[in-house]
C-alpha cells in the first residue's frame, strides 16, 4: 500500500454512496470523465488504455481475493472457537449437574445414628421453646429497630445509585441500541442492525480490542464506539450475525470476578448491587475453592444431622489411635472436646 492509496477514500466513498446503480453506475461515471476530459483512450496508443486497465485490475484483484479469503478464514476460526466454548459450557454445566445431585443424595442412618440423633433434638427442644418465650416481650422491639437499620440502608443505597439503571434479566440492560447481558465470565451484546437487506460479514465493520469495541455497518456511524470498562480477552471474544439482521458479539471477561455497570464507559450504568447472580457450579471453582467448598458443604449436612464435621472426625480418629495405642491408660474419666 503506498502512501497515499487512502488519501481519496473519504472522497470516492462519498461518490459511491451518490450513485443508486452501485459500482456499476461509479465506473460509468469515472470512464466518462476519462473520456471527456483526458486523452486517456487515445494518447498511448491503440490498446494501451485496456491494457492499463486489465494490468490494474490484476492487481487490485489478487489483492482483494486474498484479502477476502484470510477474513473468511479468520470468521470460520471464530465461530469454531465459539462452538467449542459453547460445547465447554454445555459438559461444564452437565458435569455441575452430577456433582450438585451427588451432594443432595440421602444420608441413611443406622438405627444407632437415629436414636442419638433423635435424643440430641429432644434435649435441644425445651431450652429453644423457653428461648422462644422469654423473648417473646422484646421481639417486637428488636423488629422496629432492624425496620429502622433496612430504611436507613435504602435510603444510603438510593444515594449512590441514584441515576444507575436497573438490571434487565440478563444483569445487563435493554438500550435504545442494543441490549447486552452478563455472567462473571463473559458478556453477550445483541446489536439490531436496522436495515433492509440480508447483512453479510463484509457489509459490517467490527473491531474488538483489549479496551475498545466499534460496531456497525459499513458506511454509516457505528452503532458502537467506546471503551471498555475493563479488559477482555480478544483469543475468547467473537462475533457472529443472526438471522442477516442481529449482530452478536461474546466478550470474555479478564477479571472474572467483576461485575459491569456497562459495556462502553460512555453508555449509562446499571446497579451492580442490584445483579442477581446465577447459582454457582463447583465446576467453574479452581480445585482449591472447589474444596474448600465441598468440605463446607459436607459439615453444613453433618451438622443439620447432628452428626460429628469433617474436623471433628479427624479429631475422634487421633484420639481413638491414641487409645489403641496405650491400652494401659485409664481414660474412664477423661472428657473429649
């Protein structure tokens, strides 16, 4: 590309946009303009003119195919990168599935497990009922003071999110010009692109950037054209068209702990404390939280069943261990913790 190859875009696209008949109509009025005001077809000789052309379309064209090719390569590179992102989703979530329906199995107990913990329920029954009753005067009390402490919450809420918007369902927002929704993995924009003809790739401009996103068709103002409020991950992030009318742009999240008030930082804010977070899947946790996790929610069903935790057990077999060890001790009396 040479120096000044773009100089007169900006010139010859608003020259293509005045012509209704397309290119067709703009090389008429260009080879009438050679005709009428050069000597272009007959100042280098019979032929030369055509030969200058061909040579020239040769050119450009090689340029143009190869061009076209290593787009058309690069959007079947995203919508396989898509599909398999897609597919991940799909086993994660089918795996999360079989973990969390493993966790909710029942526990059968032993006739043993069940008497003990029947016994621990009736002792615990009569101090809660007491509780319960001598409370009963100030309930009504400490009520009005937590109804005080929530409207005074409200109210310091309201004041820093005064003007945010509120999340669509998608914990996202519906704008006059596109809607957008979110997880704390990515963010999915749906852009209407409000034309009369079916759109192809090469009709749109996209460019996504760690930073920075411009959408839009060619020709006209970008639907949009702003800045991130944090990074994404541009290996991650595609686009796709829907139907010839709907541009869909996936946008993977750096940070994904990090809710977003908005897509581009010129747009308007949503309420993030207002999101309403989808369940979590132990499978989207890095192995170490994944078991803190499972070890919390092991002791959570250990303790609803009145039954030792998981630390309470590793205690009871030290202590057990020890025992076996030293038969000739006498721990009648002692008192285990």
């Amino acid at each position: 590309m040479t120096m000044d190859e773009g100089k007169f875009d900006g010139l010859l696209l608003s020259m293509a946009q005045q012509h209704e008949g397309g290119v067709q109509d703009l090389l008429e009025t260009i080879f009438s303009f050679l005709a009428r005001k050069t000597d272009f077809y007959t100042g280098g000789g019979d032929g030369a003119a055509e030969k200058l052309v061909n040579s020239i379309f040769k050119k450009y064209e090689a340029t143009a195919v190869a061009k076209s090719k290593a787009e058309k390569a690069e959007r079947a590179e995203q919508e396989k990168r898509r599909k398999e992102k897609l597919e991940k989703k799909k086993k994660e979530e089918e795996l999360s599935s079989v973990v969390l329906n493993e966790d909710e199995k029942i526990v059968e107990l032993t006739d043993e497990q069940a008497s003990k913990l029947q016994q621990e329920l009736d002792s615990k029954k009569s101090p809660k009922e007491d509780s319960v009753a001598s409370a009963g005067t100030s309930s009504t009390s400490v009520e009005e003071t937590n109804k005080v402490e929530d409207v005074k919450m409200d109210e310091e809420d309201d004041e820093e999110e005064k003007g945010k918007l509120k999340p669509n369902a998608g914990n996202g927002a519906d704008l006059p010009n596109y809607r957008w929704t979110q997880t704390l993995q990515e963010v999915e924009i749906k852009v209407p692109l409000k034309i009369n003809f079916s759109a192809k790739p090469k009709d749109l401009k996209v460019t996504i950037t760690k930073k920075h996103l411009t959408c839009g068709v060619k020709g006209q103002p970008p639907i949009i054209d702003g800045d991130f409020p944090y990074e994404v991950k541009l290996e991650e992030s595609t686009w796709v068209i829907e139907d010839g009318k709907t541009l869909l742009i996936n946008l993977e999240k750096v940070n994904k702990m990090q809710w977003w008030a908005n897509v581009v930082t010129s747009d308007p804010e949503i309420s993030t404390k207002k999101v309403n977070p989808e369940p979590s899947k132990l499978s989207d946790l890095d192995g170490e939280t994944r078991g803190l996790v499972e070890k919390m929610m092991y002791d959570q069903r250990q303790k609803e069943l009145g039954l030792p935790t998981s630390d309470e057990q590793k205690k009871q077999d030290v202590i057990k261990k020890f025992m076996e060890q030293h038969p000739e001790m006498d721990f009648s009396k002692c008192k285990f913790n």
